[in-house]
C-alpha cells in the first residue's frame, strides 16, 4: 500500500509538472510569429500585441474566481473545466480565418488557463507541507525552461509549418494535461476549519495582511518587468535588431531557461548557504544587472548579445526571490492558499497588460523605453526587498 500510495505522489506531482509546462508554452510559443500574424492578416503592432494583453486580462480575471471555485468544488473539478475552456480556444486560434477569430481564441485561451498556473501551485501548497518551496521552486523551473525552450520550438514550428503549428502544440499538450489531470490530481482538497466563500469578499483579508502584501509587490516588481520585455521582444529584436528568426528564439529562450534553472536547484541552494543569505545576495544580483541593463541602453549601441547577457544575469538573480515569495503569501490567511494564488496571477497578468499597451505605445523603436523601464524597477525591487528582510523569519 505505501508504495502504491508513493507512485500516487509521484504521478500526481508529474501532472502538476505538465501543467507548469503548459504554461511556460501558452505565450512564448507563438510569439516569434508576430511579425507573420501581422502580415497574415496586416494589423499594426498594437493590434498583434492585444493578442497578448487580452489574453492577459481574460487570465487574470478568470483568477478571481478560480481560487474561491478551487476551495469550494475541488481544485481537480476547476482544473477539469479550466482545461476544456483552453482546449476550445486553442482550436479557435488554430483555425481562425479572421483576426477576430484569433483574438476569440486568444481570450478563451486566457480564461481556461488560469486553473493549471494558479491551482498547480495551491495543490503543491496543500499536499506537500514539508517540500512547498523546493516542489514550487521545481514547478517554477519547469515553467521557466519550458519558457526558454518555447520560442526556440515556436520559431521551428513557425519555420517548418507556419505560425498556426504553435497552436497545434497547446492544442495537443493541453488535451494530454486533460487525461492525466483527470486521472491523478486529488478528487478534494485538503480540510480547512473555515468553509471557503465564493464571493470576491474573500481576497478582503489578503490585502490587509502584510505578509501578503510585500511578498506580492516583489513577485509582482519582477514578473511584470519582464512579460512586458518579452511582449516586445519579438519586434525589437527581430525588426529594430535586425535578428533571425532562428537566433531570436534562442536569445529569449535563453532568459527564460536561466530562471528555469537557478528555480529548478533553488532547494539545494537554500541547504548549501541558508534561505536568507540566498535571499540577500539574489536580490542584490538582480538590481545591479537591472541597473547596468538600464543604464546601456544610453551608454553604448545596443548589442542584441550583449544585451542578452546581460538580461540572462538578471533572470538568474530572480528566481529565487520569486520563488521565496511565493509560499510567504500564499500562507498568509489561512485557508487562503488557492485565493492568494488567483490573486497573485490576476495582480501581475493585469499590471502586465495594462504596461505592454503602454510601452507599445511610447515604443520608439529604440532600447530607451525599455532600458527605462528595467532601471527604475530594478530601483523599486530593491525598496521592496528591504521591507521583506527587516521581517525576520519570513526568508
């Protein structure tokens, strides 16, 4: 029975990792093909990048309602239907004859993905007390190789099949999370003392709690930044950079993956040289990379491999700050965990939408917004990261 009941853990934690694959995949894959969609069905660059931002607004609002839906039916029951809204519009993008069309597909998409980012997280939160941040540390590598990995497979698929190949592949990966899912996640969730609500009423006792608050604001600093870089990556690099398809999707890649693997070996860092030191030292990393990638952008000519190594320093230096965030906020109301998990993707899929149209539409065609934008919130996440530490414990 014991091992019957280990070969259980294991299968579930490996759908669990499939869903992290699904969603490193969902928005990277397919974002080498911009310059092509734009040319299929001739749309300016802020009409490709609404492909992006409202699949961000589908996705965060659907986060509102997944968390409270998760604690009430099953995480398993949520993940179900969130899987089967992903599949429709993965079909829709797919096929679509008309830019509407996509951009149906696109929302469908955002709303059905919502279950497998916020709930993989919630269920490792639950189900493995003792591993939460090394289990959520591997579903965030996961995540981020698969991200690395993802615009390299998008390019080739583009390059061999067209850009609607892209969604072929969430169309088949999904419908393979569907089945397993459906067999190994946990039919309900662990017990709580408080019966959860379905209101919006719910996230009240997040936003007065500080152990939410500054946790949320750090993952938040740092996540937005970068999915509004990689929203306009793929003009700058390759239209203002003048970069290939095939080695554009290796300089994102390469930002993605560098997170992916500092994330993946985050539990052996934290035993080697303890959670606070680990702490300290990546979040200083990361700022003195966000402020040398500021400053370059008005020094020197930009170097798309310079600047790419200089981008991968920085991924590297917040993957564990992220990672440790993670758990403090979505332990900080009891009972709460899927609901802080919602929360935390709709706060970050919102404020990256609401900045990708505002970058898109001061862009310039040059580094300067960029590097603004990367300095001062290399600033900010310093502030941020102060606070945090002054409370003992908490890291």
């Amino acid at each position: 029975m014991a091992l019957r009941t280990s070969k259980l853990v294991d299968l579930r934690f490996l759908s669990l990792c499939l869903m992290s694959v699904l969603t490193g995949m969902e928005m990277d894959v397919f974002t080498p093909s911009f310059p092509e969609i734009m040319e299929t069905f001739s749309i300016s660059i802020e009409q490709a990048q609404l492909t992006l931002s409202l699949n961000f607004v589908a996705y965060a609002l659907s986060t509102l309602w997944v968390g409270p839906l998760a604690e009430r039916f099953s995480s398993k029951n949520i993940s179900l239907l969130s899987l089967c809204i992903f599949i429709i519009g993965s079909v829709f993008c797919y096929i679509a004859p008309t830019f509407e069309t996509l951009l149906i597909g696109r929302v469908l998409q955002g709303l059905g993905m919502s279950g497998p980012n916020v709930l993989s997280y919630s269920i490792v939160y639950e189900f493995y007390p003792k591993s939460r941040e090394s289990y959520m540390g591997m579903l965030n590598g996961i995540s981020g190789i698969t991200m690395g990995a993802a615009p390299v497979l998008g390019s080739y698929l583009n390059l061999w099949f067209g850009w609607r190949s892209n969604f072929l592949a969430l169309l088949i990966l999904s419908l393979t999370c569907f089945v397993l899912s459906m067999k190994y996640l946990p039919t309900r969730n662990a017990p709580h003392k408080v019966k959860p609500s379905l209101g919006l009423k719910t996230y009240i006792p997040l936003f007065k709690s500080k152990d939410f608050l500054w946790p949320a604001a750090a993952i938040l600093s740092i996540s937005v930044c970068y999915f509004i870089f990689v929203g306009l990556a793929p003009i700058f690099y390759r239209e203002d950079l003048g970069v290939s398809l095939e080695h554009f999707g290796m300089y994102q890649g390469a930002l993605a993956s560098s997170f992916g693997i500092i994330s993946f070996c985050s539990g052996m860092l934290y035993k080697r040289f303890g959670k606070q030191q680990c702490f300290k030292v990546s979040i200083k990393l990361y700022v003195l990379f966000g402020l040398i990638a500021g400053l370059y952008g008005f020094i020197l000519p930009t170097n798309p491999f310079v600047l790419t190594i200089i981008l991968i320093g920085s991924s590297m230096a917040c993957a564990i700050p992220i990672n440790m965030c993670y758990p403090i906020a979505m332990g900080a109301v009891r009972g709460a965990a899927a609901s802080a998990s919602g929360m935390l993707v709709a706060l970050r899929l919102v404020f990256s939408a609401a900045g990708l149209q505002v970058i898109a539409h001061f862009y310039d065609h040059t580094y300067t917004p960029l590097a603004l934008m990367i300095g001062a919130e290399a600033f900010f996440a310093w502030m941020i990261a102060q606070k945090i530490l002054i409370k003992n414990g908490k890291v």
